[in-house]
C-alpha cells in the first residue's frame, strides 16, 4: 500500500483559545500519512502542547476538525481515539502510575477490555519492541530514565495505536540512551509524530518536519531542507547546537 | 513506602501462607484479631493458645522468630500507656515489691498488652507474606470503595516521587546556605511544603491526563484477576476458626 495514499492524522482549520482568553491555536491543517515519521518544531509558547492535547480529544471545543485515520475527534468516540493515539508525555513518572511495569503497560489494553493471555501476550509484545521485556515485574521507579521513557513507549504501543506521539523524546536522555531509544522508534511499524526541541535528533529520525509558530504551521517540509533555511529558523527562535551543520549529515539509515 | 523491591516489612518466600491469595489472609487477619478482641481477659490461657496459633503460622510461613520479634517493637510507644494503667487506676490496691498497683488496672494493663500484641503480630504476618501491591489488590477484591484502594495504590507509587522531590528542595535551599533553626525559619520551611503540595497537586493533574489518555473512564481496569478457590478459603480461615474455638473455651470455662 502506498503510505500516503491513507492519512493517519488529519488536521484541519483547528483553532483554540483558553477559557482565559489566550489564544493558542490560529487555524492549524496538516496531514499525516500512515508510515510517516513527523517532527513537529517550534519554540516555547508556540502552541505545540496544547496541539497535542487535541489530538486525542483531551481539549476540545475550538474550531475546526481533527481525523484520525479517519474517524472525527468528537465525544462519541473517544475511547476509540484515545486507543488510535498514543501519547508519550514528556515526564516518563507521570506516563507511569502503576506499582509494576508490566500493571502499567497493560493499564491502556485494559481499559479497552482486553483479558487474560490475550492481555499478556500484548503486553509482553509490546515490552518485546522496546527491548524491557526482562524488567515487567520491576516497579517503574528503580528504572534509570532512559529505561522509564521506553516503558513509557511501551505503555502506548501495547495498545496499538495508529499514531504514536512523542513529547519531547529525547529530553533528560544521556546519549547513548538516546542513540537507543532512536533505534527503537526506527524499527516500529507505525506513524510517528514527534514534538521537539532537539533538531539533530529530528533530523536522525524524521525525513518531515512541520514548523508550528505563533499557533499556526508555518513551515511543512523535508527536514533536511528547513533546517538549512538560516532565515526560515532564525525566524522562528528554532537554533541548531554549535558545530552543528545540517548539510554536512549523511543521509538518515533507511527505516529498519 | 514502597521502597526497594518490596517493602521493608515484606520477607520473600514461597511458603504456602505467602501462596495464598491476598484477600483470603486479610479476611482472616481481620476475623483472627476480631476473636482475639472478644475474649474476656480472665482467660489467660487463651492467649498463651493464640500465641501458639500465631506461631504455628509463622513456622508454616517460614518467619523466623527473630524477624517477627523485631518487627513487633512498633508497639512499643503504645504499650507504654499500658504500663501507666496499674499506678493511676482505681479500686482495689495490691502490694507489689513495694509498690501500690490497682487490680483494676493490673488487668486493663494486661488486656491492652496481649491483645495488642496478638494484633500486632498477626499484622506483621500478613505484611510479611504479603506484597503491598497485592494487599491492594486484596482490599480491591474485599469490595473496599475503589477510589480508596486507587489513592492508596498512588501512595505506594508516588510516595518515593514525592520524598525524592522534598529531599531536591532541601539540597537546593542548604545549597543557598540556609539552616533550619529556630522559630525565625519556620517560615521557609512553610513555604516549602507549600511549593511541595503545589508541585504534587500539578503531577497529580499530570498523571491524571496521561491516564485518560490511556482510556481511563474513572474505574481502573481489572488487570489481575485473584480469585480464590474454596481450599484456599477453608486453609485460611484455618486460623480465625480454631481462635474463635478458644474464645468460646474462654467464654465458658
């Protein structure tokens, strides 16, 4: 099947203001297709968290249309969405909130109604792609952070999402857990949308990028080519690490 | 709470007590103290035979003694209002080695003492075959409110968050030179604990949203599903039954 020819996320005319009146959304549209691995960019206050939170239908009541592969953001069927979208947070303790690893990666199938072996073997599965499968019957805090944060993955792929969502991934991570939680993402089968700061890293992993600034997308394009624009980046408070050259990186390895 | 692989209290072990299910053992802890409240307190003997009844259960259990002793010191700012009893009691005096003791409180001393005990010890049992995740699970199956079970569930696994976070403060202000003494710094620590609750009430509402992201609809999902066969029932019960056989011995002997 051609990747693009199914859209896993689609966003559009969305538009959001706090009950406080701050205004953080101004009419966001974008499409992802399945397979996609997508960075969303931007700096802080641009909007990015409260776009993630409409993804899965946690805020909602502004204007315009979130799909995901194609069934409507709405109350009817929000437990089918929160199953479709599966959100990482940013801090893997509060992603966790079971006494086990292995309570907290069945917590999502669960509550979906999944039972006994069948249960089981999803969890193990899932534990499987992140290479934890031997701390299942650890508590989550005697787990150094990079292990947590891919329990966290963990927690979000056993309930087989269509889009995984990845809030700032590689934050707090030393790099060679980062080196492995990017192989990790790499060799999963699923939509990918990735909010970050970290520009190298969306480079390594996402061959897109969307730029969200002033609560709108301001730039969509190969990330290679946006992270070269000098004036596109200084526009957007967006700066690469010092040393950094994005057109001297080989190209990223092929999806695993 | 909830500290290193398993509670401090916790003593790992695949004896057929720690094998049995968690809401069994409560059920019978509570029935077993419940007999033991029961029993009029002229009953000597009657205790000496809950002891015993105790320490069959911890041999099964493979509790050493030494273990169960130690754990039991926890009574002791407790009992310490029993050894009051005797000195300010009233009624009936009796001389012993010199001293003026209330009968009346000579037998209130003995009753806290050796029901509290039993109690005691028969709690340190239960902690010490029972993981405190799968108490929770037991108090979850005995029916208690779920939202009770759910907070306490979150203390098991926030409790060590939380301290890490306090402990961060306290490095951060000594770190500025600051010095808890005297009335004078009350203040800072109040505003500390403060900054605490404000800190835990955020992850709270953090945690909150990545559950219901995760399908949460306000009743947590059946994961483990402990059911108890009859045996498991009958073998627990064991206990509170051949205590409430004593008891009646007590009432009519």
């Amino acid at each position: 099947m051609d990747p693009v020819s199914t859209a896993s996320l689609e966003v559009s005319g969305l538009a959001f203001a706090y009950p406080d009146g701050h205004q953080a959304l101004f009419g966001v549209d974008f499409t992802i297709g399945r397979g996609e691995r997508v960075a969303l960019l931007g700096p802080n206050g641009a909007g990015k968290t409260t776009l993630v939170l409409h993804l899965n239908g946690i805020l909602t009541g502004g204007a315009g249309t979130v799909r995901v592969a194609g069934l409507e953001v709405g109350k009817r069927n929000m437990a089918e969405i929160r199953r479709r979208v599966g959100i990482v947070f940013q801090d893997p303790d509060d992603q966790l909130f079971m006494p086990t690893v292995r309570e907290d990666v069945a917590f999502g199938p669960a509550a979906a109604g999944l039972k006994g072996a069948e249960l089981e073997a999803r969890v193990d599965r899932a534990l499987e792609r992140v290479g934890m499968a031997e701390f299942k019957d650890r508590p989550p805090h005697h787990l150094s952070f990079g292990q947590r944060r891919r329990v966290a993955v963990a927690t979000v792929l056993a309930m087989e999402p269509e889009i995984l969502v990845l809030d700032e991934p590689s934050s707090n991570l030393d790099p060679a857990s980062r080196r492995e939680l990017a192989d990790i993402l790499r060799s999963l089968d699923v939509t990918v949308l990735m909010v970050t700061h970290d520009l190298p890293y969306a480079l390594e992993l996402c061959p897109r990028s969307l730029v969200l600034s002033d609560g709108v997308i301001a730039a969509d394009g190969p990330t290679g080519d946006l992270l070269a624009d000098d004036a596109l980046m200084r526009a957007h408070r967006l700066e690469l690490p010092y040393g950094f050259d994005p057109r001297s990186v080989p190209a990223p390895p092929a999806r695993g | 709470m909830g500290a290193g692989h398993s509670h401090r209290l916790y003593r790992h072990g695949h004896s057929p007590v720690h094998a049995l299910p968690p809401h069994t053992k409560l059920a019978a802890v509570l029935a077993f103290v419940i007999v033991v409240v029961s029993t009029p307190r002229e009953a000597m003997w009657a205790f000496a035979a809950y002891a015993v009844l105790l320490g069959v259960v911890a041999y099964a259990a493979r509790v050493p003694a030494g273990f169960l002793l130690k754990r039991l010191l926890i009574e002791v700012p407790f009992v310490a209002f029993a050894v009051l009893l005797p000195f300010v009691a009233e009624g009936e005096r009796v001389d012993v080695l010199g001293l003026s003791l209330s009968v009346n409180g000579l037998w209130g001393a003995w009753n806290v003492l050796a029901k509290g005990t039993l109690g005691v010890a028969a709690s340190v049992l239960l902690a010490a075959t029972t993981e405190l995740r799968e108490l929770l699970h037991g108090l979850q199956r005995l029916k208690l409110p779920p939202l009770l079970v759910q907070i306490a569930s979150f203390m098991v696994r926030y409790g060590d968050v939380i301290t890490d976070e306090m402990r961060r403060m306290r490095i951060a202000r000594e770190s500025r030179g600051f010095e808890a003494r005297g009335i004078r710094h009350w203040g800072v620590l109040a505003k500390s604990a403060g900054a605490l609750f404000i800190r835990s009430y955020e992850r709270g509402e953090r945690v909150h949203l990545a559950m219901v992201s995760r399908g949460y609809t306000g009743v947590m999902p059946v994961i483990d599903d402990v059911a108890a066969s009859r045996a498991q029932w009958s073998y627990a019960l064991t206990l509170p039954c051949a205590a409430l056989v004593v008891c009646l011995l007590g009432w009519t002997l």
